[in-house]
C-alpha cells in the first residue's frame, strides 16, 4: 500500500541541513536579541535596531529556500542563501561600525538619540525630557567577556554569513 506523505526517512537534498542550521540561528538570535529587549529591558539604539532587519529578512527567506531545495528548485535556493550570505556579511560590517564606535575607534552616527517625540510646548517639553531615555550607539549598554551586543553580533552575522554560502554551494551541487 502506498502512502501519500513524504517518508521522512527520505535523504535531505544537499544544503538543507546547513540551511536549517541558518534558519534556526538565525530565529534564535533574534528571539534572544527580544528577550534582552523586552524582559532584560536593554533598550536598542537605532544602530542594533537596524542590525536586526538582515535576521528579519533572511528568516523568511531561509524558509523560502529550505522549500525551494526540497520542491528541487536548486537554482533559486542557491541565490536566496547567496543574498542571505551578503545580509549577513553587510550586517557583520555594520555590527563593526557599531563596535567601533563603542571602543571608540572612530566616531558613531550622530543621529543616535533617545526615543520618543518631544513637543513644542516648553511645559510638556521638560517633562518629555525628563521621561526620554537617551540610548546611544557609541556605548556598550552590555558586555560578556568584553565583548558588546555589536560585536556578538559581528561573530554571529559572520557565522550565519559561512552558513549561508556553504547552504548555497552545496545546494547547487547535484545530489
């Protein structure tokens, strides 16, 4: 009797497995960067803010590709684990940047400012002012061995970026 669902005993095609490595690193990384978030109460600069759309657009996208390689759409997985590959290499530069600009290599934006809209009304005014929380990109708000949420991010954006083109170098290889 033959079954209608897929034998999951049947072989990944090449690159899946790195490419669900990519996948839930990637989703891990961004769960625990919300948790610092939200229950760590870590408020992000704009910097680390923009640091998080490259895992906001590769998660969907290494789905994307995990389904395309199983539909044997090889090709296509390749290039969408390429363009995650160079998401994740421009985020390690921009996790650089901000690094930098923590040890104070060279100077960070200078659009970096605190959250919130002031109004113009000189008595709301200071008392927005005393509610807004400035968070800056050229401090570390956190350090584990030295090492700030920027440059965490550096270490695995750069891992994520290996994954990535080694998902896209062995999915256009023929099984």
């Amino acid at each position: 009797m033959t079954s209608l669902t897929p034998d999951a005993r049947a072989p990944k095609p090449e690159g899946y497995s790195m490419g669900a490595l990519v996948l839930l690193v990637a989703v891990g990384t961004i769960v625990a960067a919300l948790a610092f978030e939200h229950i760590g109460g870590y408020v992000p600069c704009p910097l680390c803010l923009q640091q998080r759309y490259a895992y906001y657009a590769a998660i969907p996208a290494a789905f994307a590709g995990l389904v395309l390689l199983t539909a044997d759409y090889r090709r296509l997985a390749t290039l969408i684990f390429f363009l995650i590959a160079l998401a994740f290499l421009a985020n390690a530069g921009l996790g650089v940047y901000q690094a930098g600009a923590e040890w104070k290599f060279w100077p960070g934006p200078a659009t970096c400012s605190g959250a919130g809209s002031l109004t113009l009304d000189a008595g709301n005014l200071m008392a927005d002012l005393e509610k807004t929380r400035v968070v800056r990109c050229d401090e570390a708000s956190w350090r584990f061995v030295g090492i700030s949420f920027a440059g965490y991010n550096v270490l695995i954006s750069l891992a994520l970026f290996a994954g990535a083109i080694s998902a896209a170098a062995s999915a256009c290889r023929r099984s």
